[in-house]
C-alpha cells in the first residue's frame, strides 16, 4: 500500500522497452540527434504552435532554469506559499537565478489569490534599487494541494501578468493530472491562458528521469542553451531522455496514465469519505488526497504495511486536527491498483 508519494513508482513498460531499444547503437550527443529533434517537434504538435523545448533531469531543474531564464538583478517571482518552488526545493531557485528572491503569496486551496497576487506585485510598483523588482509569476498546476486551477484561475492570473508586463511559469510536475481533470487540451491549460513557459513533467506520471522545460514563445529561450550548459543539465546522451518521451506521449500513453492515476485517487476519495476513522481535510481532483485521520488508525495502517506521510496542515487551516488526529498526504500514480485502495481503506 504504496501512497508516499507518486516518485516512489517505477517507469511504466513501455518506457522501459522503449529506453532498452535505445540502448544500442550510435546517435549524435547533447541533444543534437535527429531523434531528440522528432521528440521536440512532437511538442509542437501537443501544444499546436511551434514551441522551443529543453530536456532536463528533474522538476527542481526544470522551475530553477525556467526561473533562470528570465531573471535580473534584484529581481523578485511570486508564488504561493506552498508552492514546490517556495516549500520543496531547497533554495535551488534562489540559487540558480542568481540570488533572485521568492515573494510568496497568500491563496486558498493551494492556489494563488488574484486580489493578493495584484497587492503584492503592485508594491513594486515604484522602482527602489533596496527593495528589487519583480521579474516573474509562477504557478503550480496541480498544486501542491492536490487542487487544480481552473482555466478561469489562469485567465485571472494570466491578466496581472500581462498588466505588469510579467512572463508567467507554470510548474507542470503532475502537468498530466491536471490536464485530465480539467479536460482541457495542452494549449487550453497554456499559452492560451497566456502562460509563457511551462515545466513539463513526466518523472511522477510514469518515466524514469524526463523533465522538459517549454518556452511558448521560442524567442524567449535565448538565453537557454548556456543556462542549460552552465546548471549541468545539459545530458550528453539525451537519446536516453527522447526514448522516454517518445513512449510516453505515443497513442497518449501519458494521459492514459494521468486517468488512471486519478481514479485512483476517486476511489481514495470515496473510500475515506465513508469510514468513521478518516475525513478529507479539503475537496481535491487531482492525484493527491488529504486526510484527517484518527493517529491510532493511521498506526494500524502502517503496521500493515502502509505508506503514507504526515502532512502539516496549511497556514489558512489552523485548526484542522483534533487532539488525536494527524493530516495525511495520499498520493496516487499510474502503478497504483484498486486492490491497493481497498486494502488501504479496510485497515485505516
């Protein structure tokens, strides 16, 4: 009863025949393959515009030279408090941008208040050499909460962008789980809602080591290739990052897998709905479940083999748990089986 953390999978099948299949042979190196080339085009074709990709290793890699790329002296990205960029990733934002700072923002539900995100962005509104300058807006689609923002969310986000003249990430980790629950095509999710680069995962949804950074305006990825170079980020046999790729979105395996991940967590969802033991702490759609449950239940659970982390309740809820009550974090994944589920609902 595996629900830590959809990392704790491994690469679905396909992408481990496809990766064998790479394995011989010769193909030109640092990405520079007429196979890296066809898995960059395929993009073009998801996104229905030509868009600039950059193959990277991990998320943390993917938001920091995102980041990266559009940053400046003194200058400021806003997010959400629980942002992964804010919370998970060791300062390498920070670091990677060149000392740039993070200003975090207030928001329900995991997602960034528009009404705050204006506040904050406006206080910049008066250059000062001592207080920095804002340089970029990011979001996390699904967020860190497990919520997902509607394309009406991103319009609204999108909008204070464009006001202040702000390029707008999108922390595309579980890009997937969101797609499908939203329903929405890639273009619907991006750059029609005005965001102009996007951290593409696939590592949680199913590959063994697949991130993508995607500039939606090809002209802003100048810059890129010698970031890329200079982070150590720049694979010299990215064949390997292509053959990962390339059996991922075939016959849309990745939304296939995203699905399933999904309804796995539905089934999550209803099971601790029902019982006395547990109660959802918030409503989520995507693959990740919050739970109130009772600590000496949870001990029982993982006395049965169950893993499951405990979670720190958001900053807008504090008072969620009572005396004997923990908040878990469930996260779902493509590996996830129906039989996991129950097990995991019969004994919590």
């Amino acid at each position: 009863m595996f629900f830590a953390s959809d990392n704790w999978s491994g690469a679905h099948p396909k992408i481990a025949e496809s990766l064998t299949r790479f394995a011989s042979g010769y193909a030109a190196a640092y990405g520079t393959s007429d196979h890296d080339k066809l898995i960059e085009a395929k993009f073009n074709d998801m996104f229905e515009r030509e868009v600039a990709v950059f193959f990277v290793a991990t998320g943390t890699a993917a938001n920091s030279l995102a980041l990266a790329s559009v940053a400046k002296a003194g200058g400021v990205t806003f997010c959400h408090y629980d942002a992964h960029v804010n919370s998970d990733e060791g300062g390498a934002p920070e670091f990677l941008t060149g000392a740039t700072r993070l200003f975090p923002v207030e928001g329900d539900n995991g997602k960034i208040d528009p009404e705050a995100l204006d506040i904050a962005v406006s206080r910049f509104d008066v250059p000062s050499v001592h207080h920095g300058r804002p340089m970029a807006i990011t979001v996390t689609q699904a967020t860190e909460a497990g919520t997902v923002y509607s394309l009406d969310e991103l319009d609204a986000i999108a909008a204070i962008a464009k006001t202040k003249n702000l390029p707008l990430h999108m922390d595309g980790a579980r890009f997937a789980n969101a797609l499908v629950a939203l329903k929405a095509s890639p273009a619907e999710m991006t750059w029609k809602r005005g965001v102009d680069i996007l951290s593409f995962g696939g590592t949680k949804n199913g590959c063994w080591c697949a991130e993508a950074i995607i500039f939606f305006k090809p002209e802003m990825a100048e810059e890129m290739p010698y970031i890329r170079k200079r982070s150590a980020q720049l694979f010299s046999k990215t064949r390997f990052i292509s053959a990962q790729l390339e059996a991922y979105l075939e016959n849309d395996l990745w939304l296939e897998l995203a699905s399933h991940s999904n309804a796995m967590a539905d089934r999550l969802r209803a099971g601790l709905t029902a019982k006395n033991t547990t109660r959802l702490a918030w409503e989520t759609t995507a693959n990740e479940v919050f739970a109130v449950a009772d600590k000496d239940a949870v001990a029982r659970a993982r006395a049965k083999g169950a893993m499951v982390y405990d979670w720190l309740p958001p900053r807008d809820m504090p008072h969620l748990l009572g005396a004997n009550e923990t908040l878990l974090r469930l996260v779902t994944s493509f590996a996830t089986t129906k039989e996991e589920v129950d097990q995991f609902i019969e004994v919590v």
